[in-house]
C-alpha cells in the first residue's frame, strides 16, 4: 500500500519487554494495511522503579505480579508461533537501542531486530554484548567498521535525541504509540489505534512471521 501523505506514527519499543515484542508482528501488520509511515524508536523502560528494584530485592507480591506477567505473555506467543521466557536479570539496553538506531539508520533495523530478539527471549541472546551486537548488526548486512564509527560519533546523541523524544511525547512505558499527538500503550491498544487511522483493526493473534 502506497504511503499516505504526511501521517505517521511514533512507535516506542524497549527491547527487553515482552509486550513489545508481542506487538511487533501486528503492529508491522497495521502498518502495511494502514500506508500510515511507522516511526520505529528504541525506548528504556524504568524497570527497577516500575517493579520493586534489583530481581532479588522484590517483594514477594512483585514477584507473583511478574511471575503471572510472564505466563501471561506465553500464552499470547504462543498464538503468533513465538517463544518468550522469563529473563534472569534486569539489562541494560543501552548499547543495544543504539545498534538499533544505527541498523534503522541504514534500512536494516528488522533484518537485525528480528534475529536478535527470537534469540534473546530464547535466552540464547546477550543483550549486552558489544561482541553479539555487532555479529548481528554484520549478520544484518552492516559493516562493523562503519557500526564502530558510529559508535564514537553518533550512538549517545542519537539514544539521547530518541529518549528526549519518548518524554516530550508524554511516553512512559512500552510498547507505545502515537499518533497525531494521542496515545497507545500497549500491543492490546492497536484495535483503538486502527479506528484513529481510519482503517480496519489488526487482530493481535494473527501469525507474523518475522525471521
């Protein structure tokens, strides 16, 4: 489908959350229906402040919030053929979101995203790992020499820019979406935010096949 003229929406995805990675098939999907242009950004959830601080330090009605978070979230994966589990530590996605910047710089961000994250939530990823990071940015078809240079001389400022981004936009969690000022949190958020496009809703469950 052809673009539609000066509509766009800002998506707002923190790499270690599930729910993002739960929304990326539909939300691409919405895309391609929709001709809306889709504006990808990293974004780093305040995970420590949102569920109780450091894994080991959380009360035990965290632990059970999060314990039911996790199941919850299998069972929708397990609708569109993906594998979610639990992650062990809470990481720092920083290095991360700026190989993401890069790879969406140079038209590659899903021939990097996608590999990367089926790997991560099988817990066979280390988010990071400037090593893994740069073998899948290659793996995408990027040249390490130019992911390196980049690194030195545009990764802080464009996170920095993103980030500023999220909070001028009123962004506090992921996934998020926004449209012509109006917010969407959450993958479960896309029915409402198709009816504000103007086109049909994705259905959540639908099977993306993304790698």
């Amino acid at each position: 489908m052809t673009q539609q003229n000066g509509r766009s929406v800002d998506v707002f995805i923190d790499l270690r959350s599930p729910y993002s990675y739960l929304a990326l098939g539909p939300a691409r999907a919405l895309a391609r229906r929709s001709g809306v242009l889709f504006e990808w950004w990293p974004y780093i959830t305040d995970f420590r402040s949102a569920y109780g601080g450091e894994v080991e330090q959380r009360p035990d009605r965290e632990v059970t919030k999060l314990k039911y978070l996790y199941m919850d979230c299998r069972r929708l994966a397990k609708l569109q053929g993906l594998t979610i589990r639990a992650t062990k530590k809470i990481w720092d996605a920083s290095l991360a979101s700026q190989a993401w910047l890069f790879a969406r710089s140079r038209n590659r961000l899903w021939e990097f995203c996608d590999p990367l994250l089926a790997a991560f939530w099988r817990r066979e990823f280390d988010l990071e790992s400037p090593q893994q990071l740069e073998e899948a940015l290659v793996g995408a078809g990027l040249q390490a020499s130019d992911w390196r240079n980049y690194l030195v001389a545009s990764a802080q400022r464009e996170l920095a820019s993103a980030l500023e981004r999220a909070e001028e936009l009123g962004v506090f969690g992921a996934p998020t979406f926004v449209y012509e000022g109006e917010r969407f949190w959450g993958g479960d958020r896309l029915d409402l935010l198709a009816a504000r496009i103007g086109t049909t809703a994705v259905d959540s469950r639908i099977s993306v096949r993304v790698l």
